[in-house]
C-alpha cells in the first residue's frame, strides 16, 4: 500500500462505532505490563496552545476523546486509526483535525505530535480541560514528565 501525502490526511471526527473501537483498544492497551511514559511539553502563547509528545518506536498510544477542532504536527512513521479506516503515514505535515475524535497512533518510528488549537486558557490543566473531557486520564496528570512554558502574551 502506497503511503497517502500528508496534505491529504484529515483526522475526521469518528461515529459512535469508530469511538467504541477506540475505547476497546485503549482498555486492552491499560492492561499491557509494559507501559512508557512519556513527557509532554505544553506551550501556552499568544492564544495559542500546543501540546507535543514523541512517541518512541513501537508504542502505541491512544489518545483522549478530542472535543475541539485542532491541528496536528505530525513528524515521523506511524499507522493512525482515523475511525472507518487506519492510515499509515509518514513524514512531516500538518493535518487538520476535527472535533469528535479519539485517535490510535503506532508508531513505527520515533514520531512527534504537536496538537495545537486556540485557546484563553491561563494554564495548562485550563487548556487540558478545554480539549477533552476526559483531563483526568492525561498521562500528563498521572505520573508523566511535564515541560510547561506560559508566556503570558
């Protein structure tokens, strides 16, 4: 299978079915023995926040319920569930991203992701807040490194 170009990924927002399929592979991903943690650097500036993390090759990581319109940074190799279809992608782009989604990422080599949407959120729990109902599983509140950087513009 050829690899889609990064201008013509989108992350669409995911059906119900899609977003349980989701949720089965995360509660499966729980119980692995081996978990990795991960940093998360957090930027808030000028309105705007980003949040990156690098996933090492071979993990799979599954994100929270999204429930703002954003975009991604996407850097490396990796299959992405996106709802109806799984998609392998690779090399650096930004995807745009809709609300109403809850991505699978396997990364098949050491791949960043840089989520950015904008925001008048003072401080990154706001802004965790602000993107996913679901703040509280955040490995970034659960045990994970923090980077923060709050400009205050």
């Amino acid at each position: 299978m050829s690899l889609p170009a990064l201008s013509t990924v989108h992350l669409p927002a995911m059906n119900d079915a899609a977003m349980e399929a989701a949720r089965r592979v995360e509660a499966w991903a729980r119980e692995q023995p081996d978990q990795v943690w991960m940093a998360t650097h957090h930027v808030i500036h000028g309105g705007m926040y980003a949040r990156t993390v690098r996933i090492p090759a071979g993990v799979a990581i599954v994100g929270v319920t999204v429930k703002c319109t954003t975009l991604l940074v996407f850097a490396g190799c990796a299959t992405v569930y996106i709802g109806d279809d799984t998609v392998e992608i690779e090399g650096y782009g930004v995807i745009p991203a809709s609300a109403g989604r809850k991505q699978v990422f396997v990364a098949r080599t050491d791949t960043f992701l840089t989520m950015l949407f904008p925001t008048e959120a003072r401080t990154v729990e706001e802004a965790e807040n602000e993107f996913t109902d679901a703040a509280d599983t955040l490995m970034s509140r659960n045990g994970g490194h923090n980077e923060i950087v709050i400009t205050g513009e």
